[in-house]
C-alpha cells in the first residue's frame, strides 16, 4: 500500500482539466486508486480470519466490523467506504465512470489510507504487545 500511495501522491496535485486530457493519466490514477483500496479491503478481511471472526459478504460490512473491534474510528471507516464504493465502480463499470469523482477522490485517498495504515499498525502493535 505505501508504495501505492506514493505513486498516487505523485497525482495529488494533478488539475482536472490535465486529468481529464490524458487517458494514461486516468488509467494509472483509477488503477491506482482501486490497488490502494483492494489492499485495505484484504487487510480488513486476513485481520477478521486471524481474530476468527467469520468474514461478511461485503467489503462494507467487513470494514464496520473493523470498527466495531475498535481497531478504526467510524468516522475513518465512513469516509473508507465511500473509497470501496469508488473501488466497485473502477472494477465493474468502466464506461460509467465520472471522471470528475475520481479525480476529486484522489485528496480523499490520500488524507485517509495513511491514517487507515497507521491505525492498523497501532492495532498490531498492540497485539504484539499483549503477546509479547
């Protein structure tokens, strides 16, 4: 994911006018987008199998769950779903993709996976911890 997001970050000041001109551009950036927020949907569902805690059908649900172990805050976890939602539409509607959402959803990544990263880092920290 952090080298997702540094390739992403290269991005992050992109206007939408320069976003909107090239295809690559769009492409690396929605492909980006959706390998940053896979590898958070992944983490979610291996941190659920490893606490054996039965998985949900959605990447929604398992990202709540998250919250409920108090592992993320439920204002983090709103604004992470709004990415999965992103996600679902770069995986399977790409003619109807609004160009305007994704470039606009690239600050939001940004702001928000490193502080997802920090989260679970401080929860496995404290796994560690406990288990010495």
């Amino acid at each position: 994911m952090n080298q997702y997001l540094a390739e992403l970050s290269e991005y992050g000041s992109i206007t939408l006018e320069d976003y909107r001109t090239l295809r690559e551009r769009q492409l690396a950036i929605e492909r980006l987008i959706q390998l940053i927020v896979q590898t958070g949907i992944d983490i979610n569902y291996q941190i659920l199998k490893c606490l054996d805690i039965e998985s949900p059908n959605n990447a929604r649900d398992a990202l709540f769950q998250i919250v409920e172990l108090g592992i993320l805050e439920e204002h983090l976890a709103v604004q992470l779903a709004e990415s999965i939602k992103l996600r679902n539409l770069l995986v399977h509607l790409y003619k109807k993709i609004d160009p305007d959402i994704v470039h606009s959803s690239i600050a939001n990544i940004l702001r928000d996976y490193p502080r997802y990263q920090r989260s679970i880092v401080q929860f496995l920290d404290s796994l560690e911890a406990e288990n010495g």
